[in-house]
C-alpha cells in the first residue's frame, strides 16, 4: 500500500486501516532514515543481549553431553559467560547437538528446534553430530545434524573438550555480534 | 505536607506540574495550565509516581536478588558465577533485554486468554505487594493499619496464577505444575499465617510500623518466638517456591514445571516475580522477626532494611545450596504434621508471655 | 593370602564346579547336549534347538542358574543356517554356561526362555530386531532398537552397512 | 484426574542420555511404566564386522562414554581370548588400576546426575569437580579426557609417565577426604534420605531373574561380583571387599557405589605397590582363527558387561555381540517404578546409574 491510498482513508474498516497506516509508517520511517538510525543504536544493545544470555537447551545426546556437564562444572564454570542450561525449548535459544543423531531421533531433535523460539542458533558439537563421525557406514545414524537443520557453529572433537566447548560459545558470540540481530533487521 | 518517599515523589510531581503548565501557558491555554496546578491532580500525579517509583524498586531489588543468587549459589560451589559486566551485575540486564526481543511463541492449543493473563496477575500481585512493605517510617506507599493482613491476602494470589497457568498450558507438565502449587497452597498458608498470628499477640496490632516499633523498644521478636521464626521461614521457603520445596518447577520430573509453555518476556516476567516475591517474603521476615528497619543510626534506617534482607536471603541461598528437593507427598506431611503443631506451639508461648506481662 | 581369597575361588562356598555341571548335564541328556569345553568358572556347551527349553528348566531349577547374561544371535549365510547364543549364570556356583543353539536359516525359530528368565525378554526383542530370529512364546516380540516401521533385519549378513536413514 | 501417559523423554531433564520412559500415571501415581529404548542405536554391531581387530578399540571406548576404558578393555579382553594372547603382569596391573580410576569417575559421574535429579546443583557441582581430577589422571597416562583409547590386545599402549605412583596417590588422598565431604552431604541429609529409602524397591530374587546386575544387584542384596567370582586381571591378586547392601532400594544401591568408590582407592594403592616393572605390550597376531568363539565378562561400572566374538579367519570378527548392563536393567525399570510417585521417577531412575550409549549400541 501506498501514501496515494490517503484519501480514501476515510471509506476503510478498521482493520484495513490499521494495516494501511503500519505499511505507511513502515515506509516513511525507512525512507527518512529513521528506522537506520534507530537499528544502529539500539542493534549494540540487542546483540550484547544475546551474546551474554545464552540459554543453550538441556538436552544430552551421547560423549559430548559428559563435556556439557564438566563445561557447566566447577573448573570450566560456563555460567561465567552467562550460559544457564534451561530445559525446556521455549525458553531457550541454543541447540547444542552432542552426539550422533539417529533414525529414531530425528523427527524429535526436529522439533525441538521447531520449538524455540527466534531468534535461535545451533551448535553441533563433536564429530557425530558434524558429519556422523565414527559411524559414517551406519544404517541408522544421520550422516551430520546440518542435513536437516541449520547449523551455525561447528566444534570439532571427540569429544570436544569444555574448553573446545566454550571456545565454540565464543565463536557464536562472535557471529551473533556480526549479525548484529536488531528487533527491525529482518527487512 | 508529605514526608518520606511521598515528599519526594510529591516534589517531583510539582515540577513535572509547573512544566506542562508552562507549556500550556506558551500556547496561551491559561485555563488548561491552572487545572494542572491544582492540588487534586498534583495529588494524583504524585500517586502514580509512587506506583512507578516502587516498581522501580521492586525490579531493581529482584534483580539484586537474583545477582546474589548467582554469586553466592557459585561461591557455595566452589566456582564464580556469572561474570557478565562488573562482578556479573550486567547478567540480569542482558537476560531481561534478550527476554524482550524472543520470538513470542503462542502454542496453538493453548488457552490463550488465560494464558496470557497468568503471568501479568503474578508480577501484578507482586509489585502490588511491593506497595505495602514500609522501608522505614516515611519510606513507605500505604502505611495502613492492617498492612499485615493486606499483604498475606495479595501473597496468596500467585498460587493462583501459577494454577491457571499450568491449566492454560495444555501441556500434562505444566497441569501437574498448577496441581501441586494448589496442594502447596492449601498445606503452607495456614502455618505461615498463624506463624504471624504469634508476633500480632504480642505486638496487638496488624500495622508493619507498629509491630517494628515495639521491637524497638523491647527485643527483636525472633528471641521469643523462635519456633515461629522457623515455621515462618519453612512455609514462606514454601510459598515462595524455593528449592527445597520448589515442586510446581521442580526440574528433574516436570521439565520446567508449569513454566514450560511460557518462552520470551512471559518467561522474563515470571522470574522476576519469582525473585519480588522473594524478597517480599524477606521483609516481612525482617518486619516480623528482625527489627525492621531499627539499626543504629549512622546509617539510614531503609539501607539497614535492605542490608538485613539480603543478609536474610543469602541465607535462604544457603539452604538452598544445601538441600536436595523434597517430593509432594513429604511436603504436604511435613506441612500439615509437624509445621502445624510447631505454630501452634508458638502461639502458645506468645499468649504465655502476654499473659505473663513479659512485654 | 586372606580369607576374602579362599571366598573368590568359589568352592569354598560350597558350589559345584564347571565339571560337575558338565558331568550332571549330560548324566540328565545323554542325547541332545554336546559339551564342548570347560575352563575356569566356564562351561561352553552345544544344545539342540528341541531340548533347549528342557535343559533351561533343569538347570534352573536343580543346578541353581539364575541369571541370563546374555542372548545373541550369530547369522552364518555361508553354511546357511542361525545360531542364537545364550550364557546364563549361577550366582551360587560362579559359573556361566554358553548354550549354542543351531537354527535353518530359513525358519529361524526358537522357544523363548523370557517366562524362565525375565532377563532374557528384551535381548530375545534385540536378537528378533536384528536377525528375525522367531522367539515363540515372547510376551511382546517387537522391534526394540531400531525405529518402528523398518522392514530389514539390518545384522543379518546379507545387510549391507553403509546403508542410510 | 483420570489416567494418563506421560512421556518422559527423549527430551528430558531426568533422562541422562537419551531413552524415553512411558509412565501411566493416576493422579501422581504410576501404575504402569514402558521404557522406549532405541534413540542412540547405530549399530556398533553391525560396524566392528567391518573394521580391523585394532580398529574396534577406539569404537568401544564410545560405547559407554562415562566408562569408556572398562569397554575397551573389555574388548581387549576378549580379543586376547579369541587369539591365545598371554599379556604380561604389569601391563595386568596398569589395566587394573586405571579401571578402577575409570569405575571412581563414572560413580562421580553417576554422583553428579543424581544430584540433579534430587534437584541439589551443589552434589552435581562437588562430583563434577573431584571427577576432573581423575580425568586428569587419566590424561597423563593416556592423552585422553574420556575416550582414552588406552587398552591395547596384547597389553597397553604406553607405559605408565613419570611420577605415575605418586599422582595416583596423592589424588586417592585428596580424593578421600572430598569423597567423605560429599557423603556427609548427602547421608546426613534428613531429605536426601527422604528421597532416597525405601524408592524402587526391588528384592534380590527380581532382580536376579530380571539380570539386574553390578551395584544395582549388590544393592538389593546379592553378592556377586565378577571381579571376584570370575577374576580377570589381577583383582584375584589384591585384598578388597565387595560392597553389598541389604536395602533393594535406591539408597542401598547410592551406598553400594560410595562404598565401591573407597574400595576402588584401597585396590588402587595395592596395585601401585605391587606393580612389577617390565614390558606392558606383546605383539598379538592380525587374525584370528575362522570359527573360533570366544567371551569374556568383566564387571562394568554399570553391571557385568559380556562380550563374545566370532573370528572369520582374517582380521575382521565375524560377529561380536556386546551384553550391556543397562539394557537389562532398563527392561527391569518397571518394577521399580510402579506403584510410586512422578516426583520419585528420578530418584529411583538416577540411582540406576543410566548410560544410554551402551544400552542401545
């Protein structure tokens, strides 16, 4: 819609209304530059945000879970970096894969990812979850968790150590703060 | 005309009057500028900013309260905690922002409207208590006279919510979550109000600043009734939802409780009044048993309250670190068989000692 | 040495040795049971896929056998036939005994031992999941492992690995 | 309420691994439990046919990760068996003690999920920590955190590093005192015990037919361990005593692993002693003998582990089949559970001690 709809204005229902003024405000707001100029401040804070509350989803696969936990533990103390293993997908926005994903697993592990909420990131953790690792010639076993859903970070290892682990964390740190996700970035 | 935190809010709420006054006197609306000056909707203005201002207060101690937690949690641990910013104070700020830009997830069959008014009554029932809780003699929004009383009735509410909650949620976890925050209910409110009942026996008044100024001027009241003291902080650890007795999100059986459908600022909110509510249970700890307020006097009487709360909290962090998670059938005999008796005990004593003339 | 190693050599504790479980097996089958070998704490023994249920029983209940270690099933395509494996321990004796049970190939099917022993039951599933390896009188004879729906018996040796999800 | 399922898992706090417990629940009581196993499986069966007998080392080390030398080892076992390979005595005495640092590390392991379960961070957090030192333990000797890769079939793959004796000794001491500390924590906790007694119960008799075995066996009652009763290695050699308890419960069976974490330190000092000096490696042949079967049991952290393995005349087996003690003892998970509460499933299930790599292979 377009400001050359103004004078009908009047002849619309309320829901076409409110519609036509969102797309108008959306529009004058990116042709001022305004919408720029509020993403470019406001986008530091947002990534800082991210970057230091990372919920990764409490979900132990196989080896790498045993490093999640000693990760989580006294010597490596992740929660240092903000990190704090929730259970439940709607609350958290890191998937991190720690081991190898079955047949029987995946439309599970699939829908977990579903669950979360955006914005989300992935880790595959340890060579399974890379590319099926030590089980290439399985019958059973995905060959790599990127076949089905996205992955944002690898860490290599098997199984990586905590250290290798938070090094990863990191890494997606990093990448989130090159994002530089801001609440009007999506268009 | 006012003193304490109305004098301040009430000096505030002048000026921000004498500005819009201003404005409409530039634009030559004189009429609309002297209503604004009136002392009616001066006396409204500084209302509402008492409500903002203990709001504030309530979110900013919530946020201490979970800070402590991290910190003292991970020293109990043998590790540092959170490190984000100075000593890890910037943790609850990137948690609360990160709360306000996730995706808002509305599962579909959900009941929607229930499930979005659960978590607005808890923060809502838990600032509102915020409101009856005295600092000090003036620090205060409504000193009443049955401020006590106000204050239980609002605390009994988020159960409540956490009920409906769960029930919205259409998940078996989160309706088990709702179900035993109800059993909780009806098994801890009764010890913890006749826990109080005691401290109004011997104080004969239902008003916070009266009960701390007769600790001021006998004893801090948990030297005679330290049965109470005990009851009062197992059934409020209880109210509260603490590990031990932190069964509608107890972690290990029921994913995240009755939380598990809520993600996003939903999510955001339910902690933070978690934490508020804590440190309403706290207070009224430190109210009841601790003096209030009453401290030596080369430091104001609010920060000394503040102090004993988090000295007080830090405790209940400690029992925290300490104990395992008990499950719902040994919470509800331990409430109804020996949390009971122990109160009643108290209450004994209580009449005892005002029979006897002590205080 | 101590007491606690004249306890660990078993007979102290009055039980039989492998060779008086071998001698009493085939003194109560003089058909149907081959043993193959003794060693220490070990019988190894051959039994006939007809006596098998027969010779669980006794062994259950006279020479004190308690316990199903394990059941496997070996697929030889070559000499085209099954086997399946168990090895059941007696606690009291100290002793585990593997039974070797020859099957066709083509109608691989066996007596379950699951009501002997409730630990056989979800090794029979796994070897059922695995080879097809009938087990008649299994209380619940399903796929275990791998996911419901898979229509190959993926360790038999005509499988062939490297095959993907 | 009427009855309901409730499915606890594959996504699940309580889980520890990756396996799907089925509950039918009346009110919070549970009247009737489903184990759904299966969601790790990848065959390791299948593949080990398709490697060399070498090869299938570092494969059984991921089979149960929380144990992993007591599978490679028990892999080696078997395989020396299967080829008439005679090891030498220190290496007999390496392989000793470092399953016995192995068995210390996954009760620690075992340790830390039941305290979350029981919902107390700190127990997790204290195992967590005194495991690192053993893991530490575990590198020097073997470059490895957790998959140690070590075993070798005809010994071991290195001889022991300077200063060997005294870190083990030092850790066993430390070890000790923190190992106390983390008990008082727990036994003398009126809730933990709570929690703990009179959950799962489970007599000797069910359990010995269901094939619960190890410390869940031990816990109900029964003496057995292999070990002891079919001694492999040196254990026949050393003066230890075998924990059992008489509970059938899930604090008998939390006792019986505390107590087999102090015997595993009193057999590792007598090891340390005892060690001969010498080669720890012989040179085993490539193949083994077509047809030839052989099977070797040891005592897992976890329960009585079996391995049999069928040669194929080259260097690949012809078959190896893994008995594993979880399996079963998940099969068995029924009996304990039902009749109790929801809010007991993970006190009984982390008692257990669940390690899903092996269980579902």
């Amino acid at each position: 819609m377009d400001l050359s709809l103004a004078p009908n204005a009047v002849a619309m229902s309320a829901k076409e209304f409110l519609q036509w003024s969102t797309a108008v405000m959306d529009q004058l707001m990116k042709a001022s530059g305004a919408k720029k100029a509020v993403d470019k401040i406001t986008a530091p804070i947002w990534s800082w945000a991210l970057r230091n509350a990372n919920y990764p989803l409490h979900f132990g696969i196989a080896c790498c879970a045993l490093e999640m936990a000693a990760a989580s533990g006294s010597r490596f103390d992740a929660e240092r970096l903000g990190m704090i293993f929730r259970s439940s997908p709607r609350q958290t926005d890191v998937l991190l894969v720690n081991g190898w994903v079955t047949a029987k697993l995946r439309p599970d592990l699939r829908r977990l990812y579903e669950q979360m909420a955006e914005p989300k990131w992935v880790v595959a953790m340890g060579e399974c979850a890379i590319s099926g690792g030590p089980w290439y010639d399985s019958h059973n076993t995905v060959q790599g968790v990127d076949t089905f859903i996205p992955v944002d970070v690898y860490i290599p290892g098997c199984p990586p150590r905590p250290e290798a682990m938070i090094d990863g964390f990191m890494k997606l740190h990093k990448k989130i703060h090159k994002e530089m996700k801001g609440t009007f970035l999506e268009d | 005309m006012y003193e304490g935190l109305y004098g301040f809010v009430y000096g505030i709420a002048v000026f921000l009057m004498q500005v819009v006054a201003w404005f409409f006197n530039t634009i030559t609306l004189h009429g609309i500028a002297d209503w604004f000056q009136t002392p009616g909707v001066v006396w409204f203005v500084t209302q509402i900013l008492a409500a903002l201002v203990v709001f504030i207060v309530a979110f900013l101690v919530a946020i201490t309260f979970i800070w402590e937690e991290r910190k003292v949690l991970g020293r109990l641990m043998d590790r540092r905690g959170t490190q984000v910013g100075v000593l890890g104070l910037f943790q609850n700020f990137a948690d609360g922002l990160k709360a306000f830009i996730k995706e808002i997830i509305i599962p579909t069959d959900v009941d929607k409207w229930v499930y979005n008014a659960a978590p607005v009554i808890l923060i809502g029932a838990s600032a509102l208590m915020m409101g009856f809780i005295p600092m000090s003699d003036t620090w205060s929004i409504a000193n009443i006279s049955v401020g006590l009383l106000l204050v239980f009735a609002v605390f009994s509410i988020a159960p409540f919510a956490i009920l409906i909650g769960g029930w919205a949620s259409n998940n078996k976890y989160t309706v088990m979550g709702g179900m035993r925050a109800a059993a909780q209910l009806i098994s801890y409110e009764i010890p913890l109000l006749l826990s109080m009942v005691a401290v109004v026996i011997l104080v004969g008044s239902f008003s916070f600043a009266d009960i701390v100024h007769f600790q001021e001027q006998n004893t801090w009241l948990f030297i005679p009734l330290i049965l109470g003291f005990i009851v009062f902080t197992v059934a409020a650890i209880a109210e509260v939802e603490r590990i031990p007795f932190d069964l509608p999100e107890a972690e290990a059986e029921l994913v995240e409780g009755w939380q598990t459908e809520y993600g996003g600022m939903r999510f955001g909110l339910i902690m933070l009044s978690e934490y508020i509510r804590g440190f309403v249970a706290c207070s009224i700890a430190v109210l009841l048993f601790f003096g209030g307020w009453a401290g030596p006097d080369w430091l104001w009487p609010e920060i000394w309250f503040i102090l004993k709360v988090l000295i007080l909290f830090a405790f209940w962090i400690w029992i925290r670190g300490a104990l395992v998670r008990v499950t719902t059938k040994q919470i509800l005999s331990l409430g109804w068989t020996r949390l009971m008796p122990l109160a009643m005990v108290n209450i004994a004593i209580a009449i005892g000692l005002k029979v006897a003339g002590v205080f | 040495m101590s007491n606690l190693a004249e306890q660990r050599s078993g007979l102290a504790l009055g039980g039989l040795t492998p060779e008086d479980i071998a001698k009493r097996i085939t003194e109560k089958f003089p058909s149907g049971v081959t043993i193959a070998s003794t060693g220490p704490h070990a019988v190894n023994s051959k039994v006939d896929k007809d006596s098998l249920l027969k010779v669980c029983e006794f062994i259950k209940s006279d020479l004190d056998f308690e316990h199903v270690s394990s059941v496997s099933g070996v697929d030889w395509l070559v000499e085209n036939k099954m086997q399946t494996v168990y090895h059941i321990t007696s606690y009291a004796n100290r002793v585990t005994l593997e039974i070797v049970v020859d099957l066709p190939r083509d109608k691989p099917e066996v007596d379950s031992i699951t009501y002997l022993w409730g630990g056989a039951n979800w090794h029979e599933r796994e070897a059922y999941d695995m080879f097809g390896i009938i087990f008649k009188g299994h209380p619940r004879l399903e796929r275990i492992l791998n996911p419901e729906g898979t229509e190959v018996f993926p360790f038999r040796k005509d499988f062939i690995t490297g095959r993907r999800v | 309420m009427t009855e309901m399922w409730l499915n606890m898992g594959p996504q699940h706090p309580m889980t520890h691994g990756l396996w799907n417990l089925r509950v039918k629940i009346d009110g919070e009581t549970i009247t009737e439990a489903e184990p759904v196993v299966g969601y790790l499986h990848r065959g390791w069966e299948k593949l080990t046919e398709n490697r060399l007998y070498p090869q299938i080392i570092p494969m059984a080390d991921r089979l149960c990760y929380g144990a992993s030398m007591s599978w490679s080892h028990l892999y080696c076992l078997t395989a020396e068996k299967l080829m008439d390979v005679e090891i030498p005595e220190r290496a007999k005495y390496i392989r000793t003690i470092v399953l016995e640092a192995q068995r210390i590390g996954s009760h620690l392991m075992w340790l830390a999920a039941l305290g979350t379960d029981l919902g107390s961070y700190t127990i997790f957090l204290y195992s967590v920590r005194e495991r690192e030192l053993w893991l530490d333990l575990m590198q020097a000797l073997t470059g490895a955190r957790m998959t140690t890769n070590y075993p070798r079939i005809g010994g071991c793959r290195n001889d022991t590093p300077p200063m060997f004796e005294r870190d083990f000794t030092r850790v066993c001491n430390h070890f000790e005192k923190r190992l106390k500390d983390i008990e008082a924590l727990c036994d003398e906790s009126t809730i933990f015990r709570m929690r703990m007694e009179g959950m799962g119960y489970i007599s000797g008799e069910q359990a010995k037919n269901l094939g619960v075995t190890g410390p869940n066996l031990r816990g109900s009652g029964v003496d057995y361990d292999v070990r002891r009763d079919d001694p492999y290695e040196v254990y026949d050699q050393l003066d230890w005593d075998v924990a059992v308890q008489k509970g059938c419960d899930s604090f008998a069976r939390y006792r019986v692993r505390i107590d087999e974490m102090y015997e595993s330190m009193n057999i590792i000092r007598q090891a340390l002693k005892k060690m001969p000096e010498g080669p720890v490696r012989v040179k085993p042949p490539r193949n083994a003998p077509k047809g030839k079967t052989a099977w070797a049991h040891v005592e897992d952290p976890r329960g009585e582990g079996l391995m049999y393995i069928i040669g194929n005349g080259d260097d690949h087996p012809y078959r190896l089949k893994v008995r594993s003690p979880i399996f079963v003892t998940v099969s068995a998970s029924p009996v304990m559970l039902v009749g109790n509460k929801v809010a007991d499933v993970p006190a009984i299930m982390g008692s257990v001690d669940m390690c899903l790599g092996e269980t579902d292979r």
